[in-house]
C-alpha cells in the first residue's frame, strides 16, 4: 500500500503566501522532499516552509545538479525518483516543494514524469502563488482586465521571437529576465514599451530586499537572478 | 488619517486555497466588501471566506448590477467608490475581496480604476490562487515547462481571432469558455487539439460538482460558467 505523493506549492518566498491547505499538508506529511542544486546547500522552498509551520518536519533532501549535461540530470532524476518510491512503498506521505505553482515552470514536472504517472501512487498537486501574481500584487497592476490576454514566458534567447512576441501581446511576464536582459531593455525601448514596464526582483523574499522599479529608471543590467518583468502595452499604470 | 485598502484574492473556491496572508488580514479588518450582483443575492468570494475564518467578518455589500449599460454600471462603480472612501475616511480598514487573484480579470481593477490612484489611501494586493493553477492542479497537468509559453485568455467572440492564437500558442487556458463554447470545441478539434484540451469546470467549489474532463469525452454543450479549458500542444497528459 502506496504512501501519498503531493506537489506543493510553496508560493514566491514570502511565508505568509503559503496557503491554508499546503500549511495542513506539509504538517501532515511524513517527508518533506525539497531539491537541492549541492550537497549542504540551501533550498529556498524549504527555508519558506520552515518559516511557517508550527510543527518541525522532517526532511528529505534531494540532489538536482545544476549541470546542462542531459545524462548526469537524467541520472540525479533517477536515483531522486527511486528514493521517494521507496519511502512511499514504506508507507509514507511525501510533499514535494517547490517555490511558486508546482505546474508552472518548477521541477515538480519532472517528478510527475519520473514517478508521478505510475497508477498505484495517488498523487495530489495543490497550487501555490506564482512569482507572477506575487509582482503585480506589489506594484498594484492589473495583469489582465476584461477580453485582454497575458501572456507569459522565459526571455526568448533570440531578438527575433523577442520581436515577434512584442508585436502581438498586449500584457507580458517575462521570467528568467537575468539571463538576457539587455536585449529585453533594448527591445522594449525600441517597441515603446519601456515606460510601461515594471521590473520586480525578489518578491515575497522576506528577508531580502524588494526592488520595484519601472524599467526606465532601472540601469543596472545585473538583474537578481529571481526577477521577473512584467510589460503592458495598454495605457495602465500602477 | 485613512484607513488602508487590501484588495484580498480569496483563491478560486476551496477555502483552503485562502493564503495565511490573507486569513489574517480578513480576520484584521474593520469590514469585508463584497461585491454582489444584485441585492440579497450570494456573493460567492464571501462564502469562501466565511467558511475559512476563525472569526466573524463585519460585511459591507457593494452592489454591481450584472448590466452592459456602461453608463448604470459607471454610477454603481462611483457609488461603491463613495461608500468605500467614507469608510476609510473614518479611519476603517477595508479588504475588497475576490474570486480567484484580485489582479487577473477581476472586479479589484474597477476599484483600482476609481479609488486606488488617490495617494492618501494606502493600498496593498494580496495576490489568490487563480483558476487557471486550480485546474492545472486537479489534471495534475504541467501548464508550461522550460521555454514554452503560456497564453491566458477569455475566449474569443470570432473564429478569426480563435484560429490565430490556437496557430502561434503551445500552452493556453480559455477563461469564460461558456460564452462561446461551441466555437471553441470545433476550432480545438480543426487544429487537432481536441484531445490534449482539458476542461474544468467549478474547481475548487467545495460544496459543488468539479469537472475535470479531456474535451473529446465532454460533449455537452451546457458548460458551467466558472469553466476553464486548458489546451496543449505538446506532448503533456496528465
């Protein structure tokens, strides 16, 4: 008989941005499952959950490289995958944390491909604040009104799709900003956009500073690494 | 001396998708505005909250008729507006709750709109669980991974529009799919996405039916008005 897997969503770092139903899981659970890129090293999502609950939890640390080698992931998967099979296979519940939505850009999506489409564990994904909602929440903007769309996405690499996605979108979150950030600035001067773009740097990160700044007084391209831009082409303003 | 302003997302219907943050700003504050179609009716964020909190909420009703008449709907905004700024004036405290995130197609912008800009309220967002991460978690169905993009929107009303974004998008979610639902299943089924649609419908009503079913399963035209169909074209199942 299969422990329980669940995929929590921890929110963008603020611990009070966890929700009612992670906070009763996560207390409840018999591990806490949290990736780390090293050994002894941090993982944020559990510096948040560990700010936040009443009850301490016993942990399950698991390692994910951060290597571009496909084999060496691929194998750190496996052997991540095998372990929480097998605490399962003993019984236990398992939370998998991750910092905002489990289904949004997160490593939980590699859980669910490595484990999480076996049948016999019953597994429950339970959503979390995405770093996007957490930005707009702090500059007071709308990221979509009435028949808008938002679109959402990690800086394309390229100028031309950069191009291509600021000529068709009206309401833009563009993640993972710090990896090509002066061609972001670039293009969105050169499309009008930049006095109607918001840059937010570690949201929710309690003990870190918060920067909101409207791009066209933000200069500095070294951008944290947890920073995300949020583009509006329509005349709406925090 | 104003009181402050939150603009509190309540999550899309299960009271445990209420974050701490926003349990203890509603237990907080001196009254709740809820916003209701018509008088004596149910306000929906309301009895999520009701449900969640530890103490008993003073309520204040703000009327918003269901009316396409811009000029009715004007004044019942400017009213709301009047009520709210008396309110705080008084040096109240005010949470004007929504559905889902208050930032993502919700009520909170029109109160943004006509009280928000007055630099003498202070104003603070306290961002929800939105649909969208509600029913992507109930299909335990990856929304975006790695560079993909994803696409938010209110169905379209033309099949013009409709084809464009089902051409150029891999990752969507429809909001307001029972507006036009019609549309959107036979468009879904001409760009061969029919099977890799999901819909979702409720999530998250506790007390009420949830939905969850691939769209070549789900014939019935009649959909439920808080429905959500996520569409994908990649490979990804839940």
């Amino acid at each position: 008989m299969s422990g329980r897997l669940f995929g929590v969503g921890v929110g963008p770092g603020d611990p009070e941005l966890l929700t009612l139903k992670a906070k009763r899981i996560l207390e409840d659970v018999d591990y806490i499952c949290t990736p780390k890129a090293e050994k002894g090293g941090k993982s944020r999502a559990f510096e948040v959950v560990n700010d936040a609950l009443d009850t301490p939890a016993r942990v399950k640390e698991l390692l994910f490289p951060m290597v571009h080698d496909g084999e060496e992931l691929k194998r750190a998967w496996k052997e991540a995958a095998d372990e929480m099979v097998r605490l399962l296979s003993e019984g236990n519940d398992l939370a998998f944390i991750t910092l905002g939505d489990p289904l949004l850009y997160s490593t939980y999506n590699y859980v669910l491909d490595n484990l999480g489409r076996e049948e016999e564990i019953p597994v429950e994904t339970v959503p979390g604040i995405n770093s996007i909602g957490a930005s707009a929440a702090r500059l007071n903007l709308p990221l979509a009104k009435g028949d808008e769309k938002l679109t959402i996405l990690p800086v394309p690499s390229g100028p031309e799709e950069l191009e291509s996605i600021l000529t068709v979108h009206e309401n833009i979150a563009f993640l993972k900003v710090s990896r090509n950030y002066k061609l972001l600035v670039d293009k969105l001067e050169e499309f009008g956009l930049k006095s109607s773009s918001y840059l937010v740097s570690r949201c929710g990160q309690g003990r870190e500073e918060v920067i909101t700044e409207k791009l066209d007084t933000y200069l500095d391209e070294e951008v944290p690494y947890l920073s995300v831009v949020i583009s509006k082409s329509s005349s709406a303003s925090p």
